[in-house]
C-alpha cells in the first residue's frame, strides 16, 4: 500500500509548515528546510538538534515556546550576549500561504514579529498559527509539584480563550503589588484594597475561563481514542469551586473578602495564600479509576497524549484552526500498539505534527503517511529512505 | 566619523522617546542640514520653552504662566476635577474639547514594583482640592496600576460628599463587536447603560 505524498496534500490539511528558515537559532547559524503537509520525523542522536527545531516552530505562537526560554537563551551560543536571531515558515493556512517571521532584532530586548512582510503583535500569531507540545520534561507533570500542571492548564486555557493570557498577567501583577506592600510593613490600607479588588475581578475571570476550558477538554477526554485512555479532568482550587458554585461575579466577592482576611496571614507567609495562583489540574486515569500520577510512566504518557489530542479537537471546534503538534520523543514510554495507534490519529488530523526521535524503527508503522528527515550536527537532511522498507 | 558636538547631538537626540541611535542620527544631520530654518529655531524654542515652562503648582500641568491658562480660566467649571496620569492624558482630553472642567495631574500611578506610594503622587492635596467640586472623575488608564491607582482615590474620597466616577470601558466609537477583544466586550457589558 503506497500512498502518493500529494494525495496528502489534499484541502482538508487545514495548517502546514512548508517552508521552516533559522538564523542563528540554538545550534543553528541556519538552516533551510522545505517540508509538504505530511507528519514531519525527525530522527538524530541526543544533541544533534531536533528539539531546536521543534522550539523554533513553538516561537510561530505568542509566547516563550516550548522551553520557556529567554530572548538571549534561544540565541546561537557561540554569538554575543544580545544576537538577533530569526525563525521564518511559510505557512499553508485556511486562507492560502503565510509568511511568519519572528526574532530578536540587534539590540532589542523584545521579540520581533511580522506576518505577510509587516510588523506585527505577537498575540497576532494567534488567529494564523497555533501549536500543542509535549516534551520529555513533561513526563513527569502528575508527579511533580502543582506549578507545572498549572503552567500545562493555563496554556490549554489560553488555546481555548485568548482573554485569558491577559487576566493571567493583570492577576499576577497586582499579586506581586500587594505582596511587595505587606512585606514593606502593610502600607495604605486603601491601596491594599484596591489592588486585592484587581485580583478579586482578574482572579474571577480566570477561574471562569479555567472552568469552562476544563469542562471542554474533559468532555473531549471522556472517551478513549483506540489506545488511548479516557481521562477525568477536574480543578482544585477555591476560586474555580466558588465560581462553578455561584457565578463569577459570586467568586469576585469571595475572593476579595477573603484576600482582606488574609493580610496578616500573607505578610508573614511574604505571598499570597489564597486565589487562583495556587489551583491544581487533577487527572485520574478514568478505565483504572486512579489518579494519573499513581499510573506507570506509560501509562501516564498515554494520558497525556489523550489530553493532548483531545486539546486539539476542541482548538479546531473553537476556532475551525488545528493547531500543530509538536511532539519531542514522543514515541519513548509508548509500547508499538500504542505508537501505531498514536500516527494513526496523527495522519487524520487537520494539522501538520512534527515528531523527533532517536530511533527510526519506532516510526515504521508511518510508512509513506509521514516524511522523514535526518539531523545530524545541525544540519537537516531529508531522508527518502523509509523505515518500512527495510524492516518488512 | 563626527565631530564631538555632532556625538553629543546624536547621544542626547537618541534618548528622546520613539528615537533609536538610528533614527537620532538621521534626525541630527536633518538638522545640520537645515541650520537656519530649522536647526537654530529649535535651539531657540528649546532654551526659551527650558526657561520659561514649569509645572503648575495648582494641577500640575506644564505652562509658562502661574497658574496654568486652565486653572485661571474663569469659564472653566470649578464643580467638575478630571484627575490624570500625567499632561499627555491631560492633553488627550483636552483634545476632544468635550470637558470644561478643572484638571488634577497626578504625576504618575501607584506601583509598589516602582516605589511609586500615594504621597508620591500627592494624593493628600488631591483630596484638599476635591473638597471644592461637586464631582470627580477618575481618567487613569485601563491597565492594573491604572485601575488601583483610580479604587485608591474613590476609597479616599469615599465619605468625603463628592461623587466619585471614572470613565467608561467599553466598544470604542465606530467599534465592530466583531474585531474586539474578549475582555472589552465583558467590560461594555458590566457597563452597558439603559436607552
């Protein structure tokens, strides 16, 4: 069975990276590399670069991309400390190819963007391209402390209501005011109100986004794609549960009252004790009826996937745009059932996955429904070689 | 490649906001360039703006006159004290010439990042002046501090007998629902009037 690649390349690939350039990005000084609509394979050794080329492709999304990294972090390392870089793609969307070019530009301390040749505002990236990752690092999001599982949430959120990245910031900022005014000794009791009046209504706005986020994904989990378990997501957290219980405007008044009873509290703990800030994501696997966290590795890689996938049903119901999916070694802790299941779904969708990976032979079951490209030392080589071939 | 005084030039040009050192060099030769119909009346309009402008001790606009022109114009409305960020925002309003009132220019915002506190601002002589209007209303940006910066004012105000409003957020005029944001359309809606 051969597919033909253009056959690939049908109208219903809704968002593709065709064209990825990197200037003095990471390990590359640059790199061209021309791709069709296809799942992208990566394979190399540890280090050779693949990862790099996944960061480069989170950069096309508001935000610090997949290793939350700084401007002078992503920069070539051999360049001096504030080097411009720059990733370019040309992009096939909805309305035909896009150019996205974004970077740091000499001397700049902030990341340049432009769209179709013009300057542009990064939350502008967010109606022509938008990505899902799951990284290594991520295996261990049920067993590591909330701050992770919180970071996973907010972006699922954010996939899913853009206002929230603001409520998020405007939150935080005031949360950072207050706690700086009771560690200097509790100032102006008025100006303590009024920024906890401003967490009170951003703190609310979050909760509500979360909640309505939440409930999406976790009716999207709720049934098992092939291998792939069903999960129950639910949110621990006071002001999510006030919400939930009475309406946002509800949550605000709670919340604002019980920031005022915490200020002795808050003081001596030098942060705030309570609000939307300390919430959890708690995912149980739903076929073992167990926390996620108490499942094998395995296991909890496929929950992950689960959510993952599910994520990107409901960015496509949302906004009619499938996000790309980047996915780091995604093939380590997935048994060949389960990694044949997972490019199975993977060549359906609406959008361009790009996946890296040690090993060849764990993609063989894409055969010819993927391309595949070999990086060594920073440098990228299409291989026309597939894995099928030499493993049947 | 230049002289001193053209690096100087260059060097103190490029700190003016919106100019890089690029845009300050290219600034600074449109002006050697232009000597005598430019270069030098903007020497002059410096030194004698530098000389004479200062900040009105009333409201704390920036005029050459003690009071400034709005606080001693006797057309103004007393009643009505628009309170501000700083004389950007002061001349903002005063473009629409849709308000007659006083003006407060507050200097600044509250920031506890910033070291910025009330007496920075002068919040205290705020409230002295507010005793003499019917109305205040808050013009602080929409942002955080903005919006801290107005709840503080109105809770200092508050008890005093004069109204406290601030200005609306909401659909900008000419505004599509469509192209807005999700937090204006929440905001317009909280705010949304009977017609």
């Amino acid at each position: 069975m051969t597919t033909d690649p253009e056959d690939a390349q049908d109208a219903s690939r809704r968002l593709a990276v065709r064209r990825l350039t990197l200037t003095d990005f990471r390990c590359y000084p640059f790199l061209r590399l021309e791709a069709d609509p296809r799942p992208v394979v990566l394979t190399g050794a540890n280090g050779a670069g693949k990862t790099n080329l996944l960061e480069a492709l989170s950069f096309l999304t508001p935000g610090r991309g997949m290793r939350r990294a700084t401007l002078s972090e992503v920069a070539r390392r051999e360049a001096q400390d504030g080097a411009p870089w720059a990733v370019a793609a040309v992009l096939d969307g909805p309305g035909g190819p896009v150019e996205i070019g974004t970077g740091r530009e000499p001397g700049s301390e902030r990341r340049t963007v432009r769209i179709g040749g013009s300057p542009a505002k990064a939350r502008e990236l967010d109606g022509i391209a938008s990505a899902l990752w799951l990284t290594p690092a991520m295996d261990r999001l049920f067993t590591e402390g909330a701050g992770g599982r919180r970071r996973f949430l907010d972006r699922l959120v954010f996939g899913q209501d853009h206002g929230h990245a603001a409520a998020a910031a405007a939150y935080e900022h005031a949360m950072r005011e207050r706690t700086r005014l009771l560690k200097a000794g509790g100032g102006d009791a008025a100006w303590l109100t009024a920024l906890e009046d401003a967490m009170a209504r951003h703190g609310a706005t979050m909760a509500a986004a979360r909640n309505a986020a939440v409930a999406r994904l976790d009716a999207a989990c709720a049934e098992a794609v092939g291998p792939f378990p069903a999960a129950r997501l639910a949110l621990a957290g006071e002001v999510e549960g006030w919400t939930a219980e009475g309406g946002a405007a509800a949550a605000e008044d709670r919340l604002r009252a019980a920031l005022f009873r915490a200020r002795a509290r808050d003081e001596a703990a030098g942060a705030a004790t309570i609000g939307p800030h300390r919430t959890d994501l708690a995912v149980r696997h739903a076929g073992r009826d167990l926390p996620a966290g108490q499942c094998s590795t395995g296991e909890q890689k496929a929950v992950l996937v689960s959510i993952v996938l599910a994520q990107a049903r409901v960015r496509t119901a949302l906004s009619g745009l499938a996000p790309l999916l980047l996915l780091d070694e995604v093939a380590a802790h997935l048994d060949a059932t389960r990694r044949a299941a997972l490019y199975d779904v993977l060549s359906g969708l609406n959008a361009q996955s790009w996946m890296t990976g040690t090993d060849e032979r764990t993609f063989e079951s894409f055969g010819e429904r993927a391309q595949y490209f070999r990086v060594e030392s920073a440098t990228v080589v299409k291989n026309d070689f597939l894995p099928t071939d030499e493993h049947r | 490649m230049v002289g001193p005084e053209l690096e100087r030039l260059i060097q103190v040009l490029s700190r003016l906001p919106g100019l890089g050192p690029r845009s300050a060099r290219r600034a600074a030769l449109h002006l050697i360039e232009r000597k005598d119909v430019l270069m030098r009346p903007l020497a002059e309009a410096l030194a004698s703006a530098a000389d004479s402008v200062r900040r009105c001790p009333v409201c704390g606009n920036f005029d050459s006159v003690e009071p400034c022109a709005i606080c001693s114009d006797p057309r103004r409305d007393d009643g009505l004290l628009c309170v501000v960020a700083d004389v950007g925002s002061l001349w903002a309003m005063e473009r629409t010439g849709a308000y007659a009132g006083r003006y407060h220019v507050l200097g600044g915002l509250l920031s506890a990042l910033d070291g910025v506190g009330p007496e920075d601002l002068g919040i205290a002589r705020l409230v002295t002046r507010a005793a003499a209007a019917r109305e205040v209303i808050l013009a602080t940006p929409a942002t955080v501090e903005g919006q801290t910066t107005a709840h503080y004012i109105a809770d200092r105000l508050a008890g005093t007998g004069v109204a406290v409003s601030g200005l609306a957020h909401g659909v900008p005029v000419g505004g599509e629902l469509d192209y807005l944001d999700d937090g204006t359309i929440s905001a317009a809606l909280r705010a949304r009037r009977s017609l």
